[in-house]
C-alpha cells in the first residue's frame, strides 16, 4: 500500500466453532441442551468402567445411544469470525483491486481514516483515503455478508 512509509495490515481469524443444534434435540427426543458437557464426560467415565458395553454410550430420552450417533446428528460447526485492520493509506484503484479479494468473506474492517468525503483530494495529495472510499472497499469485498 502507497503511504510513504511501512504500512500494516492485519487480518486475524478465529477456527470454527463446533456447538449443539439445539432445533435439532427435540426432533429425536431429547432434552434441552443445557448439561450435555458433564453428560457426555461422565458417559466416557462410565464407559471405561463398564466392560461389554460399546464405549461412549450414553442413555437420553430412555435411549442408548453412542456419542458418535449424537455428534453426527446434533453437532453443527460454524465458520469464526474475522477481522482486517488497515492502517491509513492511498485507497487508489489498483489498491481497491488489490484489496478486495483479500478482504472477501471478513466479518469486520477497522481503518483508521480521518479525511470526510469533502477532503478526498486533500486525503490523495496526503497519500490517505476518505471514509467514502473505505465504505465502498467494504462493500465491494461484501465485508460482514456471509
């Protein structure tokens, strides 16, 4: 990026996150979600215990069922979230096309810009960019759309 002098760029992701569909629970007869962590640990305990028993069984609803079953059917996982932090710069064409692909699918954009639409050509001569430019790098790169 055109600024004269090093610029940062930063663009940290969080994994995925695995949870409980809870939609899904009364669909196969189960109760709410709430406890099936301490369920689940002391199922595994159990299971070590109990010889002849396939491990990992756990009885809901007055069901046995493996935790292998449960987690195909129930558990859901979901991308992270995302965050691009940009340092003032020239946001001129060829940076707008740089740029826009790196940011396709980000959660949230923070960029530090001080110049109103009123003062873009000061901001160009000063080699930064106006909030206008940096609400249409968002738009362009779909920032915060799924």
């Amino acid at each position: 990026m055109d600024h004269h002098t090093p610029v940062a760029r930063l663009h940290p992701g969080e994994k995925p996150r695995a949870h409980i569909a809870t939609e899904r629970l009364a669909a196969l007869g189960l109760p709410p979600a709430r406890g099936w962590g301490a369920s689940r640990r002391r199922a595994r305990r159990r299971a070590r215990r109990e010889r002849g028993r396939p491990r990992g069984e756990i009885e809901v609803g007055g069901a046995r069922r493996t935790l292998a079953e449960l987690r195909a059917a129930l558990i859901v996982e979901t991308p992270g979230d995302s965050l691009a932090y940009l340092t003032d710069f020239l946001l001129d064409g060829a940076a707008m096309e740089r740029l826009v692909p790196v940011l396709g699918g980000v959660g949230t954009v923070v960029c530090e810009c001080q110049y109103r639409a009123a003062d873009a050509a000061l901001a160009a001569r000063h080699r930064h960019m106006a909030a206008p430019q940096v609400a249409e790098l968002a738009r362009r790169a779909g920032v915060g759309r799924d």
